[in-house]
C-alpha cells in the first residue's frame, strides 16, 4: 500500500480522465509523478511544470542517471513496478 495518495487509471473520472488520456497520448504511458499529482490539480499544474523543465527539455541540468535516480524514488513510494 502507497503512503502518498495516488489515483490509477481506472480510478480517474471527470477531468481527471480527460488528464490521464492526454497524459497517456503525449508520453505513450502515464508517468509515476502524475499519479501522485492527480489528486490535486492545482498542485499538478505547478509540480508539472517544474517536472517538465527539470526532467523532459532537451537541456536538462539533471544528468541521465540523475533524472533515473528520481524515477526510481517515485515508483517506490507509489508502489510500482520494479
């Protein structure tokens, strides 16, 4: 059981669904990180955007291993796939 609040797939309705589609179409999978941020659109809005410069641009101040680093702590708290 995850200790962050987390909303799956097949939990999402409303705009939540509509988000997790979208999600989904533009990276092909929904990521780690936006699981936990869809409870809380407001907070996703902002956490995403962040997310986005830091691990997505073609200029990223994270090294490969660095950006890997952070994928492998959010999949541990959301109780994801090893």
């Amino acid at each position: 059981m995850a200790r962050i609040k987390t909303v799956s797939e097949d939990e999402a309705r409303g705009i939540r669904r509509a988000l997790v589609w979208y999600t989904k179409r533009q990276y092909g999978y929904l990521p780690g990180i936006f699981k936990i941020l869809l409870p809380d659109i407001g907070l996703a809005r902002h956490v995403g955007a962040i997310y986005n410069h830091l691990q997505l641009r073609l200029g990223s101040p994270l090294s490969r291993l660095q950006r890997e680093m952070v994928a492998v702590v959010v999949n541990g708290h959301i109780s994801g796939a090893p």
